[in-house]
C-alpha cells in the first residue's frame, strides 16, 4: 500500500467520462489513499455513459475554487482526461 495516509480527492462534473473518473478513483483506494470524489456540489452527475456518481465533498471553496479546496482541506487533486 504505497499511498497510505495520503488524502486524493478526484474531480467529477456533469459529463465526465465514467471510467476516467471511476479508474483512478478505485486503483487509488486499492494503493491505501484516502479518496474522495470532489464536485462543484453534492448534487448526483451523470458520466457520460450514465452512470451516477455521487459527490463525498465540494471542490469549490469560496472564490479560490479547486485550488482554494486543495489548500485548505490538504488532498491532492485528480483531474480525470486530464
């Protein structure tokens, strides 16, 4: 478990690619970090194959927006396709 203790929050908005999202998200777990999935809200989005995914936090802190949430909440950030 390389990533024990590190806290990664991954992107999602409205028409992410599901598996670009879900991927990383589930490999990161699998190497013992702490994974969040970061959205504007907490309201569900869907990828663009259907599937929900349920934001656990909001990415936008304020006016600083993602880079405000990573900051202050001390996760890195995953961008999915990015």
């Amino acid at each position: 478990m390389r990533l024990n203790g590190k806290r990664i929050a991954v992107l999602v908005a409205p028409g992410v690619e599901d598996l670009e999202f879900y991927v990383p998200f589930m490999r990161l777990q699998e190497e013992g970090a702490d994974v969040v999935g970061a959205g504007i809200n907490l309201e569900p989005v869907i990828g663009k194959n259907g599937l929900e995914i349920i934001p656990d936090v909001t990415a936008m802190i304020a006016e600083r927006g993602c880079a405000g949430f990573a900051a202050q909440s001390g996760y890195s950030l995953c961008a999915p396709g990015a």
